[in-house]
C-alpha cells in the first residue's frame, strides 16, 4: 500500500548520533508547527483590519506566504522522521528482507544524493540573496535572504535525518522502510 | 532524441523511481533533476531551488495547511460520532436509516475537512461498530463508510480541488460548487446501493423505522449545530464575495480550533500537539510534493516534452470522446497507486491542455478526475480508505471490505458516466453562482 504509514516514528536505539538527529528534527517539526499557526492568526488579523476595521494591510500577505514556505521547508527533516512523506511501498512489501535491505540502502542513499544537490544549490540561491542584497518588489521590500534561509536550513536538517536513518537501517536499528517483517 | 520519445523514457523513469520505495516528492526531484543535468548540463540545477521556492510562493496555496487544520481539529473530536448520532436520530423514520445516517455524516464531514482518510476515520469509528451490532452485513458497513469517506476530496472544500486549481490556474471557487452537484448524485447513488444490497440480504427488518423522544432528538443538536454554522459562514464568505478561499480557510481553521477547545474540552496541550503535529505532517508532505512537481513540470517543458505531446494528440484524429475514455482509464490507473495529490500535480499540465483542445471544460474534467481519484482510494493496491477501514474493524478482512466496496465503485463509474452524458451536473451551480466562465 502506499500513503501514510501510522504515525511511526523512526527508531532510534540508543544511538547518540540517532538520538540528537530525532531531538533536531522533532524541534524543526516545533517550529514548523509554530509558523503554520502564526500563518492562520496573521491571515485573520489581516482579515479583521481589512473587513472590520476598513483599513490597509502591508506585510501580512507576503508574511504569511514566507511562513508557509518556511514551515513546509523546516518541516521535512520532521516529516521525514514521522516517515510522513508518502511513498509507493507496493515492491519493497513484496521483496524479501535481503533485498528491501539493499533497497532500502539503494532509495536512501539516492534521497540523499538528491537533497545534498538541493542543499549545495539552496545555500548558493540564498548566498546571492545575502550578498546582492536582494529585496522584494512590493511595499514591505522584505530582505529576500530571510525567506530564502529556509531552503539551506531545511534541507541540511533534512540531510541530517536522511543520513541518520540510512545508518539506522545499516545498524539494524531500524527496519529497512519501517516494514515490520512479513 | 525527439521530444516525444524522450518523453516515454522520463514516464517509465519516474515509474520505476516511484515503485523503488523512494517518497513521491523526492523521486520527483530525482527524475527531474537526472534529465535537466543530462540535456540541460550542470548549469541548469543552479535554477532548481528558484523553481522550488517559486512554486510555493502562492498565496492560494495557504489554503491547504489552512483546510488540513480545519480537518483534523474536528477529526480529534468526538464531532464525526456526533453528527452521525443526530442524524440516525432525526432520520429514524426513514428506513435503513442507519446506513443512510452514516452515509449522511460522512457527505457532512466531507464539508468540514477536505480529506477522504479523514472522513472515513472520524465517521467509521462509531458508525461501523454500530452497524455491525444492528446486523448490517460486514461488507455494506465497511463499504459504505469507505466509500463515503471518499466523497472528502469531491464536496467542497477540496484539497485536491485546490491542488487541481493551483496545477491548472482554474477558479477554487468554481471547482469547489463544481463538486456539490456531484458529490449529492453520489451520496444519493451510495445509499440506493446500501438499502438494495441490505434488503436483498434478507435482513429487511433492520430497515424497518426505531423511535426517539423529540427530548433525546433535541438534546444532541447543540453539538452539532456550531458544525453546521461554519460549513454556512465558510460557503457564505467564499462565495459572498468577502474573502479569498485562503482567507476563509484561515478563519474556518481558527474557529474549529476553538470550537474543538471549548466544546468538545480540547485543552490539554499534548491533544492540541497531535492536532497540530497530525495537520503540520500532512501539510508538509503535500505541499512538498507540489513544489517537487513544480520542478517536474518545469523539467517537462524546458525539455518541450509538454508541448510535443500536445501538439502530437492534437494532430491524432480520433473522436474526443474516445480520447476521454482513454484519460479515464489512464487516471484510474495511476490512482490506484499513487496518492490523489500527486496524480493531479503530475497529470494536470500534460492533460490539461489536451482535454481543451478536445473541447472539454477544464472544470467539469476536474469532478471527473476526482471520482476516477476516489475510485483509487477504495481500489487495491493502495486503496488508503480500506487501510482505514481495517484500521478501524480489524476483525473484518481485507477481502470483506474490498468485495464490500467494490458496488460503491460501480455507483461513482455510473456517475462519471452521468457527468459526461449530463455534463450540467457540474457545471450548472458554478455557472448559476459566479456567472458564466469566460
């Protein structure tokens, strides 16, 4: 079946490095939280004043935007840790334990390759911003190096707990895709 | 190589990607970004966290946190078992109103979450024990409750409607009334079936009317009621012309909240951190999907695969009814793997322009392809509704549930047909509310 497997969150063993990778991600996933419902309380004050009170409204738009982004982005290492992000998992249930342990070892090894790629073009992205110092067009003219943070962020916690659960399934820890065996 | 060929070697990469294990999102970003540093060079993926960033800075994609916690703040509640509750005993008149109760809540809840899972859990949890311990047979309760939890993602408001809006840049708005007409044709086709298939089991006497004081009728409304008063402020905002369906979405997100707090005693703060936690997962799972797909299609065109393939139906000469049977087909496939979300973010920018081109109306394909997603969602082998199901009532099999679920297929394979002999169906209550689509 594919979709979200129950809420289970990777194993981590008595691992030290597991552990401070799970605490890590578990605070991204704090914060992530945290900016989703400062999104919905600014969305509603902007609301107030522009309905209620006839007034204009500046910053909340663009903030609420970038805290939206924000939290998707800091969310991943979190998510990743609930193993939240929806996966096809038909072939590796069928496969017997040697081989979804190599392939377990192949796709997260791929993940990480993959969001190593984003995290090197990511600080790049956010470098520029930071160095030109970028602003954006509207009114509020935000410095963009503030928004675009979340992409180096997110994605070294998200490296991090990519790493942390390849070791985990190297070090038998963990169940290779969290498949109880069949 | 040409485009079109190149575009059936991406296809079967991002297949065999997809069915490696590895998550939607990322197998996106890793077939995208495989194919640009092949034939765009390295250079290319400098542009790749611009175009991620980019996807998401949509103010119309706030909506979907927004709705995801609006769900799952109600879900945490006792509010599914309520509402079914006071519909069984309003409707205790009516016969089999058990089923039809249940089938009833579950059309209500989909109008408070935009999610199918969602539905199924909050309704089936009381509503299948229930029927179960009344003598329904196993198969018509877990069934009905599967399939009526589908209608989560076809009655407004719709995550995969806002999802299918953003893809294609069609109104949230009109999609959302899109699915009102649509989703009522199915609640009412689920509950013919269920009556049918429960009085032709022989057990007529469960269809036969129970009684309740007006006391016991009228005691439960005051829990169900606040329910109803934000599905009415939601619509009327939206459609009123007040606000942008993020800006409702936010004030429908805050006030379930507090209704979850006050009413139903949500205080403790763990509980308030599952709702959070629970609706920050889901959030930042589909949203990251949609950024990836952003990078997808952003990969498909610069590679001009897109446009050839339109290009390349459009010189087919075949009938377009037959190229919609084709879709539908194609659709139903892919949903029964892959989740509803990414199905559309994938699909949308490749088909969209060849359902207009055929004559189609981006809207009303939109209904259709969320019954062919509802479809994938009580069909082997991902079927994430009878996964909730079996969640629920472990003690009914798999099988029991699939055979259970397989008529209420039949019911919404009827209503795409319906839709596409009487495409009014969907179109009428856009057109009639916010004036005809340029």
């Amino acid at each position: 079946m594919a979709g979200q497997s129950s809420a289970v969150a990777s194993h981590t063993g008595n691992n030290p490095f597991l552990r401070i990778v799970a605490a890590l991600s578990t605070v991204a996933g704090w914060f992530s939280a945290a900016m989703i419902v400062s999104a919905v309380a600014i969305t509603c004050q902007m609301i107030f004043i522009r309905f209620v009170l006839n007034g204009s409204t500046i910053w909340q738009t663009e903030a609420v935007i970038y805290l939206a982004i924000a939290s998707t982005l800091i969310g991943l290492p979190y998510v990743q840790r609930l193993r939240g992000h929806v996966n096809v998992d038909l072939i590796p249930i069928s496969l017997g334990p040697k081989a979804r342990y190599v392939m377990a070892l192949f796709t997260l090894s791929l993940s990480i390759i993959m969001v190593a790629i984003m995290l090197w073009y990511g600080y790049d992205f956010w470098h520029l911003a930071w160095e030109r110092n970028w602003k954006s067009d509207t009114v509020w003219g935000v410095r963009l190096w503030i928004p675009y943070s979340a992409l180096p962020i997110g994605f070294a916690l998200f490296l991090l707990q990519l790493i942390a659960d390849l070791t985990a399934v190297i070090l038998k820890i963990d169940k290779p895709f969290g498949l109880e065996d069949a | 190589m040409d485009p079109l060929t190149l575009g059936m070697v991406v296809a079967i990469c991002t297949i065999l990607v997809l069915f490696s294990g590895v998550s939607v999102a990322l197998g996106l970003l890793i077939v995208s970004t495989g194919f640009l540093m092949i034939f765009d060079g390295m250079r290319s993926l400098e542009l790749l966290p611009e175009i991620l960033f980019g996807k998401l800075d949509n103010f119309a994609l706030l909506s979907i946190p927004m709705f995801i916690i609006m769900g799952s703040s109600i879900a945490s509640t006792r509010a599914g078992a309520d509402l079914y509750e006071a519909l069984e005993r309003w409707l205790t008149r009516v016969p089999g109103g058990l089923v039809i109760s249940n089938l009833g809540a579950c059309a209500l809840f989909a109008a408070m979450s935009g999610s199918s899972p969602a539905t199924c859990a909050a309704i089936g949890k009381m509503g299948i024990p229930e029927m179960r311990k009344r003598g329904y047979p196993d198969g018509v309760a877990a069934g009905s409750i599967a399939a009526g939890g589908t209608l989560g993602i076809l009655i407004p408001p719709s995550v995969t409607m806002i999802v299918y809006g953003i893809a294609t840049e069609t109104s949230i708005g009109r999609l959302f009334l899109a699915g009102v007409i649509p989703g009522l044709l199915l609640v009412s086709l689920f509950m013919a079936w269920s009556l049918y298939s429960t009085w032709k089991s022989g057990n007529r006497e469960l269809l036969a009317t129970g009684s309740y004081t007006w006391k016991e009728k009228f005691e439960i409304l005051p829990r169900v009621l606040p329910f109803l008063f934000i599905i009415v402020g939601v619509l009327y905002a939206m459609y009123g012309g007040v606000a942008t369906p993020s800006e409702t979405a936010a004030v429908g997100a805050l006030l379930c909240l507090i209704i979850a707090m006050v009413i139903y005693k949500l205080w403790n703060p763990k509980d308030l951190w599952v709702v959070l936690r629970d609706s920050t997962k889901e959030s930042v799972m589909i949203l990251f999907i949609i950024a990836a797909a952003g990078v997808f299609s952003y990969m498909l065109s610069s590679l001009y695969i897109t446009q050839s393939i339109a290009n390349w139906i459009g010189t087919l000469d075949v009938n377009p009814w037959v190229l919609m049977g084709a879709v539908n087909v194609f659709l139903l496939i892919a949903g029964f793997f892959l989740p509803p979300v990414a199905v559309i973010l994938m699909a949308a920018p490749i088909l969209l322009p060849i359902i207009t081109t055929a004559g189609f109306d981006p809207i009303w394909f939109a209904v259709v392809l969320t019954i062919n997603m509802e479809i994938g969602l009580i069909s082997p082998p991902v079927g994430l509704n009878l996964y909730v199901i079996n969640g629920i009532a472990p003690d009914i099999s798999l099988k029991t549930i699939l055979t259970g679920s397989l008529p209420f297929v039949g019911c919404m394979v009827l209503a795409i047909f319906l839709l596409c002999v009487f495409p009014g169906l969907a179109t009428w209550l856009p057109d009639a509310v916010m004036g005809k689509a340029l």
